[in-house]
C-alpha cells in the first residue's frame, strides 16, 4: 500500500468515528460530557499536526550536517565553470 492510501485510509477512519461521536451515534456519558472537545476535535488535531510538524522541522535544521568536501567540490566547479564562460566572452561584474 502506497503511503497516499494509508493516509486516506487513516483520516477516513478518524472522520467515521468523530462524525458518529458528533451525530451520538454512541450514547454514552464520555461523549456527553465531552461534546465540545468532540466538536472541536479535527481543529485541535490539525494544530497538533503543525505543532509536530514544526518541531520536526526545527530539529532537522538544527541538526542538518554540513558538507565540506561537498562544498569544496561544488566551489570548484564553479570556477571552471567560470573559466569557461569568460573563454566564451561572458563578463562577471
């Protein structure tokens, strides 16, 4: 299963059970006494999801490693590319 399918698989499931929460399809005392949270709850989650998303992000670049071979790399064929385009009458300011 592709990774798109498991994540519509998954927030088809959460919508059923939220919406037969939000509709008491369940009578049951929890869903009495919690039904603003019910309500609220694909806005809660979404802000838990960036919450998390964020911090990931955060992580990630704070961790990210630098590359210096790479770059060292990267600098050099700069130059000759340089060095070509000024063969070729390209002028750098």
């Amino acid at each position: 299963m592709k990774k798109l399918t498991q994540w519509v698989v998954g927030v088809n499931i959460l919508s059923i059970l939220w919406l037969s929460l939000l509709f008491n399809q369940y009578d049951s005392k929890i869903s009495k006494e919690y039904f603003l949270v019910i309500q609220f709850l694909p806005i809660i989650l979404l802000i838990c999801f960036g919450v998390f998303s964020l911090a990931v992000i955060l992580y990630r670049v704070a961790t990210f490693n630098d590359c210096k071979l790479a770059a060292e790399d990267l600098q050099a064929e700069i130059k000759e590319a340089r060095i070509a385009l000024r063969q070729k009458g390209f002028k750098f300011d």
